[in-house]
C-alpha cells in the first residue's frame, strides 16, 4: 500500500516536471520564432536560434521524456526515460553555465585580461534561462540511477 | 477664392504632417522609441513632490522648439545622468529642487531643456523653487545666451569631451562628476553629427546619412535600455548579490557533487 502510494507520488512529480518542462521548450521555441528574447524577472527566455530554437527542442523532448516516463516509472523502462529527460536537461545547464564560466574570468573586449569582482559575480546573476530553474527538479532522476544500479 | 482656400488647407495639413512626423524624434524617419519604464526622478518643489518622467522632459523639449515631444540621444542622456548622479549623491532622500545645481559642457537643446525642468530653470516653467543650471564649454567659457539658435551654434563643434555634467548638491557641497563611458557613440559619430546637421565640411551623400540615422537610433537606444553604470563613468555598479549567490550555489553544489562521487 505504502509502496503504491510512493508510485503516486512520483508520477504526479514528474507528470508536473513533465508539464513544466515541456511548456518552457514550447516557450523557447516561441519566443525563438518571435525573434527577440523575453525578460520576464529573474528568468529569461532565449531568443537565438541556436539556444532558443535547437535548446528549446531539446528542452521540449526532455518534457515529453518525462511524461512518456511518468506512468511507469517505477520500471526501468519508465525510469530510463526519466533520466534521460534529466539527462538533456543537464546538457543545456552545462553547457548555459560553462558558458557563464567562460564568459565571467576575461575583462571584456578592451578591458583588462581579467574580470572585476563585480564584474566576475555579475556574469552569474539573473536572469537565468528556464533549464537553470529546472536542475534542481531534474536531480531527482539520479535516485533512479542509483536505485537501478545497486538493485 | 476656392483656390485661397484650398491653398490655406493644403499648407495647413502639411504643417500638422510634419508636426507629427516629428513627435517621435527630430531626426527624420527615426524608429521607433523602444518600449521601456525608467525610473523617474523624484524631487520636491517647495512643498509638492513631483516625478519627473522621461516623456515629461520630451513634452517641454518639444514645446521649447516647437516640434512636438521628442526624445533626442542629448535629452535621453540627460534624464539618465540626471537620474544617476541625484541616486548618487541623495541615495534614498528625495532632493529639493533647490538643492540641485547642473553644470553641463552639452550645448545642445535636447540636454539644455532637460537640465532646465530637473533644476526649475526653464523659461515658462511653474514652478516654486529653482536649483541652478550653467553651461560652461570644455575650454571654460560659460555660455551666457541660452536661446536654442545660439545653443544650435554652439553645438556645431561638439564630442564626446562636450558629454560631461558635474551635479551638485548644494547644501552638503557634494559633488558628481559623470562622463561617458567608452563605446557608446560610434568612432565617427560626431564628424557624421557634423555633416548631416551642419553640412560640414561638406553636405553628406546617402550613404552617410543612412549611417548616422542608424548610429543616432543605436545611441538613443542604448541611452534607454543600458544601465546607467555602463553609460556612464563615474557611476558604481550595485554589489551584485543575485550573481553572488549562485556562484556559492554553483560552487558548494559542485563540491558536493565531487565528494559524492569519490565516496563510491
């Protein structure tokens, strides 16, 4: 009982997850298609084509990932599906904030070799793109992993 | 008669034509002003708090030349100096507006009138209090005669060293120097200026026109949307705490991350 009530819980997770996910891929894409990027607080969708249109597909497969993994995700046939939903989403984090390492060490076109402090933190504020908001949802999926592993 | 008339409506639509055309700017055929919510600067009038908006200083501008409200690249410069150094020298008080002296080495109508209806100066202004404005040009000569055909003169020869206002306030004796900082006019925006308003030394050709109407549109824009730290020198950068805080994140979920995966 207590088993099936844990399977619940983690359907409407990633049912949810799923949702969210897809919706910010479907956003990504939209905007993409509007041609400029979209300020909303402290999230910020993409409008490029590269990270707004290839990112936001990528985006939107996580989202159907996790919902074509959610009925059954207690099978390794539905949890390989979520993780792998987390795994495009680690793709687009890693990628977004190798891109913000990058870009916060140097001091600019005609600045210095390096960055200020201020300037350094500045690169890591807000805002952030939506995927950013999704890691720490999508972390869930390492459970799986390890429940598999080890089972 | 008919033809009286019909020449009287005729130069009278043609009059309100370019009336409008020139509402959104004085350069011709500029696009549009990009949708954005400045802060406006609160000062007190005597007893009255007002907020004064950018489209407010457009408004007077465009009464004081006659064409219409307009928001040129020297009145946008303006209401973001302005804006930036009172928050530097007032931090979260409201100033007076006797309290605000502007010295400005701009010559040009746009930053003249602005300065004028932040400071209470301008002619047929009802206003209680007044702060002080001055013109004094790089080279020190103070710039007596105010009317836009003499300021139109003057302006003929401006750069970049002609972007510098030093804000006072009056009753501390502090003072703010803001200069612009590198990169936001083109290289050759003021020999263009120079040309297409002026005609010289020589009137320009199609393709130069083209280019300063698109750098004229790059700068106003850039005096719109761009923090007033990156316009301005001068002007300190607030702490960013936001970056700050997920680079700790970043940092401490990263180390995490590693210890997890060496204890397996």
């Amino acid at each position: 009982m207590a088993e099936k009530n844990d399977n619940n819980l983690e359907i409407i997770y990633f049912a949810i997850l799923g949702l969210v996910t897809f919706g910010f891929g479907l956003a990504d894409l939209l905007v993409t298609a509007s041609g400029d990027a979209l300020t909303l607080g402290i999230l910020e969708i993409p409008g490029d084509m590269f990270r707004g249109g290839w990112g936001g597909l990528i985006v939107l497969f996580a989202g159907l990932f996790y919902l074509s993994g959610c009925k059954n995700v207690a099978e390794v046939h539905g949890a390989s599906k979520v993780v792998t939903g987390s795994i495009l989403i680690w793709i687009m984090v890693a990628t977004d904030i190798f891109a913000m390492i990058t870009e916060s060490i140097p001091g600019g076109e005609d600045g210095p070799w390096f960055n200020s402090l201020a300037g350094f933190l500045g690169t890591y504020a807000p805002p952030y793109a939506p995927v950013i908001f999704l890691l720490p949802f999508s972390l869930v999926a390492i459970h799986y992993i390890y429940k598999k592993r080890f089972a | 008669m008919k033809r009286r008339q019909y020449f009287f409506l005729l130069t009278a639509a043609l009059l309100i034509l370019s009336l409008v055309a020139s509402a959104g700017a004085h350069m011709p055929g500029a696009r549009e002003v990009p949708e954005v919510e400045l802060t406006p600067i609160l000062i007190y009038d005597g007893d009255t708090l007002l907020e004064i908006s950018i489209d407010d200083l457009a408004a007077y501008h465009g009464v004081r030349v006659g064409k219409g409200a307009s928001k040129c690249v020297c009145l946008c410069c303006a209401f973001r100096a302005a804006e930036a150094a009172i928050t530097e020298l007032w931090g979260e008080e409201i100033p007076r507006r006797e309290d605000i002296k502007i010295v400005t080495s701009l010559p040009t109508s746009g930053s003249m009138h602005a300065f004028q209806y932040i400071t209470g100066t301008g002619p047929d202004m009802d206003t209680a209090t007044r702060g002080e404005f001055s013109i004094v040009l790089p080279d020190g000569r103070d710039v007596a005669n105010l009317s836009n055909k003499n300021i139109k003169t003057m302006s003929k020869d401006n750069s970049l060293e002609n972007f510098v206002f030093t804000i006072h306030r009056r009753s501390t004796g502090e003072s703010i120097l803001i200069s612009m900082s590198d990169g936001i006019f083109p290289d050759d925006y003021f020999d263009l200026r120079k040309k297409v308003n002026f005609n010289i030394p020589e009137p320009p050709d199609d393709e130069e026109l083209d280019r300063f109407k698109s750098e004229w549109e790059d700068v106003r824009d850039a005096f719109l949307i761009l923090p007033a730290w990156e316009l301005f020198e001068g002007i300190e950068a607030p702490f960013p705490v936001g970056g700050a805080i997920f680079f700790v994140l970043l940092v401490t979920g990263s180390i995490i991350l590693v210890v997890w995966m060496k204890r397996d």
